[in-house]
C-alpha cells in the first residue's frame, strides 16, 4: 500500500473508493486564473469599478464635510 493511501484511509474516511470519489469527483475544484482575477478585461474591468466607487466615497466625504462647514457658518 503506498503512503498516499494509507494518508487516503483515515479514521472516519471510506477507503480507496471514497478517496478516489473525492479526488476525481467531488474534490477541490481547479479554476485557471482564479486566483489572479480571470482575464485581462475582467482585471480592468474590476479596477474600473473599483475606482468610480472611490470617486463616489470621495464625493460623498466633501458634500457632507460642506455640509458641516455650512452649518458651522450657520450658527
């Protein structure tokens, strides 16, 4: 018996059968790219976004920091 199946049938576990089940079929799944955000156009794409969302928060900080300062004039 190899060292892989002994490390394969552990306490709980099925055997040579549900390790292969495991590995073949319902193991971890292997995506190319997943890691690193897919594509070319998917990277830019995502930094895209992610920048008008900057820009947004960035809006939304000055409009109430004038908001603030206006009352504070205010009063």
């Amino acid at each position: 018996m190899s060292a892989e199946n002994k490390a394969a049938k552990g306490p709980g576990e099925g055997g040579r059968l549900m390790a292969w089940a495991y590995r073949y079929l319902a193991g971890p799944s292997e995506v190319q790219g997943a890691v690193q955000g897919g594509s070319h156009q998917a990277r830019e794409g995502w930094k895209q976004d992610l920048e008008r969302r900057k820009q947004w928060s960035r809006e939304q900080r000055e409009r109430k920091r004038a908001e603030r300062e206006a009352r504070q004039g205010d009063n």
